[in-house]
C-alpha cells in the first residue's frame, strides 16, 4: 500500500514540474529580446537583470503605466529600463535644438534618451552626423531594442535627415516636427519609403 501510495505522489510531482517548466518558458523569442539572468520580487517591485547597462529595479504597475503610453505591453524581458524611459518623453513638443522636456528636435531625443538609459553620451550633433560617426550600420530585419533609426526626409535630397530610436515589433520614439515626440511604426507608408539604415551604437 505504502508503495502504491509513494508511486501516485511521484507521478504528481513530476506532472506539476513539468506544468511549472511550460509556463515558465517564454512564449516569444525574437531576436530583439534579451534574456532574463536574474529576477527578484520584493515588496511589489521587481528587479530585472537582462545582462544589459539598464538593468534596474521596476514595478510591475510602472510597466503597465509605460506600455499604455507606449501603446503596446511591456514584458520583462525587455529592456525595461529603455521602455520606462521613453514613456516619459512622449507628448514632448518639438523644437528645434531642443535636448529637454519643455522641447526637444529628434537627434536631441536620441542624445537624452540614450544617454539617460545607457549612459553613453556622443557629441551633440545632428542626425547625419550621428549614423556617420558612432554607428555601425544594421538591416531592418537585425534591429534590436536600442538601435537607431535613421532616415531621409522629402527635402534632405536623399541625405540622412530624420532619427530615432528603435522599441519593438516594428516600432520607434522619435521627435516628430509636427506631433512632437510619439511613437511611429516602420511599416507606415511613410517610414518605409524614407528608411536609410538602422545603427548599432558602437
């Protein structure tokens, strides 16, 4: 009886194991994603260590708040840090070499946004001048969380003119001299037909 009693609780145990790996595996792996190396709950925030610099302590309501804004949901296994960030830049109105929230141009967004999330400050200088001196070009297809977006303009006479900052599924934060700062899809008529490149800070 003991025997047939131990045997039952061991086929529990392992069904319930194997239920518990199933929901923990993620259900998306793009590419742009970075794994998760560690994450600890305390006290209803959660702290996120995605092997990146913006590595940081978050809740759970913090991300909930982001993604309203952002207009898509933000998982924990994005850079959370990038995401959180640039939530609190969208509405910002445009202005030309602006770098800060009462008015901002798009190179001067890419130049707070990235150096408030990674730390990293390259010259101010303009979109152009960004891709050509601290990027390594990278495809559409390669784009991930944290890369520039760069692209021409109807009167850049095929030059860079326009930047921004790549998201996730297809979208980007940029400043937008007519809307101010928001969030805009590649796939938009008008993004695609003015794409340049994508850039990896180097």
């Amino acid at each position: 009886m003991k025997k047939i009693i131990y045997i039952i609780m061991s086929m529990v145990l392992l069904a319930s194991c194997s239920t518990m790996k199933k929901l923990a595996e993620p259900s998306n792996t793009s590419a742009y994603r970075k794994p998760i190396r560690e994450l600890r709950v305390s006290g209803g925030r959660v702290s996120v260590d995605n092997g990146t610099s913006s590595s940081s302590e978050v809740s759970m309501s913090e991300l909930a708040r982001a993604g309203r804004k952002l207009g898509f949901d933000v998982e924990l296994s994005d850079n959370c840090r990038l995401m959180t960030e640039a939530a609190t830049w969208i509405g910002v109105p445009y202005r030309s070499g602006g770098m800060d929230r009462s008015g901002v141009d798009c190179s001067g967004l890419v130049y707070c946004l990235y150096g408030s999330v990674y730390g990293q400050r390259f010259e101010r200088c303009s979109s152009y001048d960004m891709f050509h001196k601290y990027c390594t070009p990278v495809n559409a297809s390669q784009l991930k969380q944290g890369d520039l977006v760069f692209f021409t303009t109807d009167n850049s006479g095929g030059r860079i003119g326009h930047s921004g900052i790549y998201l996730k599924n297809g979208k980007f934060i940029h400043a937008s001299s007519s809307k101010g700062v928001i969030i805009s899809n590649l796939n938009e008529q008008y993004w695609s037909k003015h794409w340049f490149a994508g850039g990896k800070v180097r």
